[in-house]
C-alpha cells in the first residue's frame, strides 16, 4: 500500500483502489473504484454453519479432493477481523493436519454417516471375534 493507501501489485507496481477477500476465500481486486467493478452490498458474511467439533467434509484448494476431517475452531467473528484469519479450522482423520477452511457449501460440507438405521452392522467384541447387528440409532454428523 502507498501513501495514499492505494494497493500497488507486483513488481510492476500495478496500482488498484480495492483488494476483497471473498467468502470463499478468493482475493479480487478492483481496477477502477466504478460501479461496473463493485457496488454496496447489504449481502451479511457468510454464515458459520459448522460449529467446533462437527465432522465435516472439505477440499483443499478449488480442485482438490475431499477430505474428512474435524473442526476444531469455528471463528464467528471472521468477518470482521479483515479475513485474516480463516471462518474454519479443521484437523484432518487421515494425516492429523491442521487445515484452513474459508468455502461455503462447495469447500466445505457436513459429513455423511457411512451406516444408515437399519443397516446391517459388524462390531469388534472386547474378547476374540465379532458381534452383527442392526443400526437402531444414529447422531448428525454436525454434531
């Protein structure tokens, strides 16, 4: 940023009036300060729809797969910190890493339950061998 608070980009010195962080973590920049460009939104900030400790569902990056992992912070508050810090933090199953999460529904989603009530289910016994039964009941994957 210059004097005048301008942004100034690259090496260039490419100079727009606006950056914007995105919802979904994307950041844009404007090159005039024109409504073509951007306008006054009442629109609220996207919405924390995934409390601490849901299990949930995430890409890493636009294109990547998803992971299954779980929330270990969900920060309300992202919004108006200027998005420097990411709305979610998920600890991934597999590799136990720490993620951030920016994305609405398409970077991140609730998890589905791998057994649906009523399903045939195997369960470990405390002792040697198995146990089969039916899934009577099972919690949300939210939480």
């Amino acid at each position: 940023i210059d004097e005048d608070g301008v942004f100034l980009l690259g090496r260039a010195g490419v100079v727009v009036p606006y950056q914007m962080l995105t919802d979904n973590g994307d950041l844009l920049y404007a090159p005039e300060d024109d409504e073509c460009y951007l306008r006054k939104s009442d629109a609220p900030p996207m919405p924390i729809e995934h409390p601490t400790g849901s299990i949930v569902e995430y890409k890493e990056g636009k294109v990547g797969n998803w992971r299954r992992g779980t929330v270990v912070e969900a920060c309300t508050d992202w919004a108006e910190r200027g998005g420097r810090i990411a709305p979610y933090t998920i600890q991934d199953d597999d590799d136990e890493k720490i993620h951030r999460c920016w994305g609405p529904k398409h970077f991140i989603r609730r998890a589905q339950l791998r057994f649906k009530i009523g399903g045939r289910i195997e369960l470990p016994r405390r002792g040697p061998g198995t146990v089969n039964t039916e899934l009577d009941n099972a919690l949300s994957a939210g939480g």
